[in-house]
C-alpha cells in the first residue's frame, strides 16, 4: 500500500534548504540505524529546534529493515512532539539510492525525499537515471538530490584525488536537464573514519595528530558562482573528533590514524551554499567509545541499556554540538 509522506507528519527538504541558504547554515542529515540513534537525533533536533533529516542508507535498509526503519522515522514525529516541538521540521531520506526501483519504493513507502547516487555512471547515464527518478518523485511532491563528481573510500577506493571533484563546468547543465533538487559534490570529503591516509597530511608537531589537507573551498565556489542560491549537499563530513578515537583506543579498540574534516572548515561550507551536511560515522565512534568505555569499568555489566543509555547520552551531546556549533542550525524550525 502507498503511503504519503505528509500523512506521517514529515517534511520534504524544499522548504528547510531554501531557509538555509538565504540563512547561511545547514540543516544535519543524521544516518541511523537503530533506536538509541534515532532517539538521540530526535532528542537534540528537538531540544535546539534544528530542521532535521534523517537518513537512511542501504546498508540500514539490510541491517533493521527498511520497514521498520519507516514506522520508527513515523514513531520519531510524535516523539518530538511528545518532547515539546509543536511543529517537528522532520525529513526522512534515502541515503545513496542505487536504483530507480529503490527510489520508488521509498517514495511509495513515505519518505519525503530521496537521493539518487548516480556519480558512478557516465555523466549522461547519471543525468538520464536522475531525470527518470525526478520525475517520478516530483508527481509525489518528494525531493530528489542528485550527485556528481566522486568520493574517495566507499564511492572509489583510491584516495581523494583533483580529477575526482565535481567539475564547476558541467553543474548548470546536469542541474537543468536532471531537474534535481539539490546536489552532492565532491570537494575532498570522504566516507568513514579514515578520510585521508597518513601521506596525504601532516603531523602537529605538538600532539603527534594528523592535519588533513584543506577542502577544495575554490571548486565549491565556482559551483555556486555557477548555481547562485542551488542547495549543495556535502557528504562525508565527520570530523572524527579525536577525543573518541582516544577513548575506544584506550579501551581496546583499535582506531589508528583515524582523521575527519576539521570543523572549521565544516563551519565554513554551512555559510556557503552547502545547505546540507551528511554525518553518520561520527554517531558510531560516540556509541562505540561509551560502549567501550562503560564495558570497561562495569565488567559485570550484561544489560544492554546500561551500556546503550550512555551510548545515547553522548549521542545526543555530540548532535547538539553538531547542531548549534558547527552547522548552525537551532532555533530555526
Ligand atoms: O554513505 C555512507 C553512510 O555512512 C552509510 O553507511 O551503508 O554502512 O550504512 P552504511
Ligand atoms: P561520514 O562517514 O563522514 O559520517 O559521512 C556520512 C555520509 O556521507 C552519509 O551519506
Ligand atoms: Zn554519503
């Protein structure tokens, strides 16, 4: 049975992109997969009055269903409003839809938008498989993002490389002819928690940490000198905030060199045209290193929430900070 979107109380992104643009912030795009995450997304979003999407990816989809992933995003409404958000700004996507068919369920399964990854593709394959999924989740008032260039680590398995970013040149014609809502690019963020390799950085003298090479600011420039005021999307932007990475190392895990995008940069992006900012591993090195950490001074512990709820706990610290400190976007819905 189809299900509509607006009967679940969700928003699409046309309205909250065009509020951040003209704004000079980012709405968070939070990927989940469980309950404590949702719980903690919907908990800070609501806390700070931040518009929120929350994502949904494929490896989602396979690991809790995409079912009940659907009826949770639904529950997740009402969860705000029990939690005082009279009017929840609330966006459920499908993150890096791989085919037509998954786009169209998602539409007819109620989310309110969806991104078509066609980056892989040849430039016009791209262009006619985005066209074919605009169309389709337009009839449904669902909004479609689009990518182009390409992602090092999950979308290519060589390091983040010039010739990989989106070519300023081509965005007005794929935007024009794909009738796509808003677009990825790629400007040197990545997937994961080792988002540069060793070589490709340098060390602080002082703390021995990896310094990444900065984001290409001057191909995201061009790309909005060419779409004035066209919302841009930056996937793979967790900072892999240190202090985590060292809390799960020091509680047996096994994280060497894990590096993120700094924040001042992320800063940066959320006053440009960038209106939407993809964070997911930085969820799982918070739940990991409260897991971790509350494992390893409570041995005898074996109830799931007394570690989950710490888990949580610091979740919802590390969307907050996300939210008001990085992307700016409280107090806006
Ligand atoms: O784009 C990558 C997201 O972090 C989702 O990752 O497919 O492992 O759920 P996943
Ligand atoms: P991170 O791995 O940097 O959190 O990126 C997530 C993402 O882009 C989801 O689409
Ligand atoms: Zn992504």
């Amino acid at each position: 049975m189809n299900v509509s979107y607006k009967d679940l109380g969700l928003v699409n992104t046309k309205e909250m992109f065009a509020k951040a643009v003209k704004g000079g912030y980012a709405i968070p795009a939070f990927n989940f997969n469980n309950m404590e995450q949702l719980q903690a997304i919907i908990k800070a979003a609501a806390e700070q009055k931040s518009p929120v999407i929350l994502q949904v990816s494929k490896g989602a989809r396979n690991y809790a269903n995409q079912t009940l992933l659907r009826y949770m995003a639904q529950g997740a409404v009402e969860y705000a409003k029990e939690l005082g958000w009279e009017k929840p700004q609330i966006c459920l996507h499908l993150d890096h839809g791989d085919s037509f068919e998954t786009c169209k369920s998602c539409v007819d399964y109620g989310f309110s938008s969806v991104m078509i990854d066609g980056s892989a593709l040849p430039y016009e394959d791209n262009i006619a498989l985005t066209k074919k999924v605009v169309e389709y989740a337009h009839a449904h008032d669902v909004t479609v993002e689009a990518e182009l260039g390409v992602l090092a680590g999950v979308e290519d398995e060589v390091a983040a490389e010039e010739s990989h970013y989106t070519k300023p040149e081509e965005v007005i014609d794929f935007a024009t002819r794909t009738g796509c809502d808003s677009l990825a690019i790629s400007i040197g963020t990545s997937h994961g928690a080792y988002k540069f390799k060793p070589e490709q950085c340098t060390r602080d003298p002082k703390t021995g940490r990896l310094v990444p090479p900065p984001l290409a600011f001057d191909v995201l420039h061009e790309v909005e000198k060419k779409l004035p005021g066209f919302p841009i999307v930056l996937h793979g932007s967790s900072s892999v905030p240190q202090e985590y990475v060292d809390i799960i190392n020091a509680n047996g895990g096994k994280l060497p060199d894990a590096v993120g995008i700094p924040e001042e940069q992320l800063r940066e992006a959320a006053k440009s045209a960038v209106c939407k900012i993809n964070i997911d591993s930085d969820s799982r090195l918070a739940f990991t290193a409260a897991v971790r950490k509350t494992l390893t001074e409570k041995p005898a512990e074996f109830d799931p929430r007394k570690y989950c709820g710490p888990a949580r706990d610091l979740m919802v610290e590390l969307y907050t900070h996300k939210i008001v400190n990085v992307l700016g976007s409280n107090n806006k819905a």
